[in-house]
C-alpha cells in the first residue's frame, strides 16, 4: 500500500494513496480506502475542534473526548493538539484491523503515545466499556459512515455528569425524504421533500437524539447544527438530569407544510393539528438549533487559529447571521422566482428590503438559494413581484 504524510490543522498523518480510490469526477472516495479518510470533512473536524474550546472557553471541564469510528484517527488527534493543548486524553476505536494498525503509527508521528489510545472494538461495545471501567467521558464524537442512529444510545449511555457529543449524518437521502421508508424505519418519522429539506434533516436527526436522551434520563442541549455537501452536524451539551430531560422532550413535534411543501405551522407532540395540514413532517425538533453565546464563542477561538480551513468560519459567520432570525425553517428563492417565472432578485436588496419593513432575514448556511425570515410568504412574493418590476 503506497502511502503519504498528509497535513491538517496541527496534525500530520499517514493517509494511503492509490488512483485505485479516485472517482471519474477526479474526487478522493473515502469508502473505498484500505483506511477511511475524508479530506472534504476538514471542516467537520475543524468544529469539532472549535466546539471543544468554545466549551471551554465558556467554563466547561474537558479531560476525555472519545471517538469510537475512528478511521485514521485524524480527529482525535487535531482534538489533543488544538483543543486539549498539553492535557486530556483521547480513546479511539473502530471495527477495521487496518485503520487501528494506522492509528497507532499516526500516533506515534504525533508523539502521543501517553495521551491516545486506540483498539480495535465495535463502537458500542467501546462506549459501554468505557463507562463501565468508570472513565470519566467528558466529550465524544460520533462520525459513521451512513447514519449514526445505532451508536446514540451507548454514546449517551456513556457519558459522565456533562458532556459535549457530536453526531455526524451522511445519510441525506433518508433524513431529507428522499428515502422515506429508510428515514421511517432509521428516525421513527415521516419526512417530505420540501423548500428546507436540509433543516428538516438536521431536526429529525435532533429529534431522534432527544429522544434517546430523554429516555436514558439526560437532557441534551443543542449548542450547533450544520449542514455540509455530504454531511449534517449536531452538537450537544448533555447532562444528567431528568428534569430538563423531560423539558427536552417538548420541544419534539412536527411540521405541518402545503400542498406545495410550504411551512404552515407547527405542533408539539400532543397538540392537536388544524385542518388543512396537508403533510405533516416529524416528529422532529422544534427549538432553537443554535446557542448564541456558544456560536460566539466558536467564531472568536475560530478567529485565533490560522491553521482551520476557512469553510468553517465563513460558515460561522453565516450562521451567526441566521440564528438571530429565529424562524423555522426558510424559503428557497430560486424555487419561489422559477414558480412565479420571475428573476432572482439580489440577495442583499430583498433583505434589506424585509428588514426596512420590520422582518428579520439573512441568508442561511443551509442553502446558497435560500433566505432565512420570520416575514410571511405572501409578503415575500409581493417583495420579489415588485423588486423584479425595478
Ligand atoms: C466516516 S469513518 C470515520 C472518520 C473519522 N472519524 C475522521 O474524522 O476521519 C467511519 C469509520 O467507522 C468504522 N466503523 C464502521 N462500523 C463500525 C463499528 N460498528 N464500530 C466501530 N467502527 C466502525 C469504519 O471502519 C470507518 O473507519
């Protein structure tokens, strides 16, 4: 197997190299390496590094973070140099002979032998054991090739009093409707194509996290949701603690949308939907999908680190903007303008132009056609019908 030393962030790595592992658009497929590696998923890695310092920063303990599908072990390793500096400990493991076997060579390049610690375990035997040898679990990350449903409940199982777990989805087509019997029987929901399938994905992968908190008596706070080309990220602080665990639960519902797979409403669990919803989405999660003082805190250590890829804060910097809007869901613009055979109108005017009557609106990092507000949808129409008159 031919090899090279890769870079990124502070991490250098052994990654194999092949034209064996190159799709016909020129594109690394990572599922078809000895060992997994995703360079595209840089800027999955640089939040979590930067989730683990916002945590951090904003008092919270970190001794331990946990990844059990470790892969080249990459991850652990940015998380021990640009998170945890000179202290915390790292366990890694995953089901591939191969991947621990490159594990322990990339630790070796890194000279973290007394700080990681890898084996070769399925995930959620690892999670258990962790917690039944008593390992403080301060911190886990949860990066499966396909859904991470299955390793929820060890994950959650395992942590200590707090703890900040990262859950990573590929698997869009079944968290976006495409797949809808895949997203039934994965998630427990009924999920529709629509304008904002992509949040729709990130609330039921949330909804069902909730779900497994609450019943192990933890409540999870979401601290970032984010959506990438290939992936969705959902980060939360959990606790042991059955009352807000039962607060939790009632931020689960579902979304009604149109005929035409427009947000109408929204319902929690146990209230009753008015007539005329022609879809009903969920269940899913209905609060807030990011904390504010968190997402600061991301951005500001993000700010500091010249070695991060420069997707990460750009991003951030978009989500920053969206957060304060505090609406579900948003509108795609392209789609709204092609329905009224109307031209996209720029970006910043029709903002600008929601703003000076009253709305709140920002682009969203979801979607680079679509448009975060809290303004109503005949209200939209009449903005773009008249800005595309000018
Ligand atoms: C997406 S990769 C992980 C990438 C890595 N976290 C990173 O940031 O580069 C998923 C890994 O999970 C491993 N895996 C699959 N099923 C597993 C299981 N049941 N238990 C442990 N590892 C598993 C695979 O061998 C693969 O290396």
């Amino acid at each position: 197997m031919r090899e090279e030393v890769a870079r990124e962030g502070l991490a250098r790595f052994y990654i194999p190299v092949s034209h064996e592992y190159m799709r016909s658009d020129g594109k690394i497929e990572p599922s078809w390496m000895p060992v997994f590696y995703n360079p595209y998923s840089q800027v999955n890695r640089d939040l979590t590094v930067l989730a683990l310092r916002a945590h951090m920063k904003l008092g919270g303990r970190i001794r331990t973070f946990v990844e059990p599908l470790a892969g080249s072990c990459v991850r652990s390793i940015r998380v021990l140099l640009e998170s945890l500096n000179d202290y915390g400990i790292a366990y890694a493991s995953d089901i591939s002979q191969a991947a621990v076997e490159l594990c322990k060579r990339n630790i070796e390049l890194n000279d973290l032998n007394t700080r990681l610690f890898v084996e070769k375990s399925d995930a959620r035997l690892f999670l258990l054991k962790l917690d039944n040898n008593g390992v403080p679990v301060d911190s886990i990350d949860i990066d499966p090739y396909g859904s991470p449903i299955y390793y929820l409940d060890a994950a959650i199982k395992s942590v200590g009093k707090e703890a900040i777990v990262s859950v990573t989805a590929t698997d869009l087509g079944a968290l976006t409707g495409r797949y809808k019997d895949v997203g039934l029987r994965r998630y427990s929901a009924y999920i529709y194509p629509s304008e904002f399938s992509k949040e729709i994905g990130a609330r039921v992968l949330m909804g069902a996290f909730v779900r497994v908190s609450s019943y192990l008596e933890r409540s999870a706070e979401p601290l970032m949701t984010f959506y990438h080309e290939h992936f969705l990220k959902a980060i939360f602080k959990i606790k042991r603690d059955r009352r807000s665990a039962s607060n939790a639960i009632n931020d689960l519902g579902f979304m009604c949308l149109d005929k035409d797979g427009n947000f109408k409403a929204a319902y929690r669990i146990g209230e009753p939907p008015e007539l005329g919803c022609f879809k009903m989405v969920g269940p899913l999660w209905l609060g807030e999908l990011w904390d504010e003082s968190f997402i600061d805190a991301m951005m500001s250590e993000g700010k500091q680190l010249s070695f991060l890829s420069g997707e990460a804060l750009k991003s951030l910097e978009v989500i920053y903007s969206e957060m304060k809007v505090k609406a579900l869901g948003y509108y795609d613009i392209h789609y709204i303008c092609s329905r009224l055979k109307l031209n996209v109108p720029p970006f910043s005017t029709l903002i600008k132009r929601l703003n000076e009557l009253g709305y709140k609106a920002s682009r969203t990092h979801f979607d680079r056609r679509g448009i975060r507000t809290n303004a109503p949808i005949e209200l939209l129409e009449e903005i773009i019908k008249s800005l595309s008159q000018n």
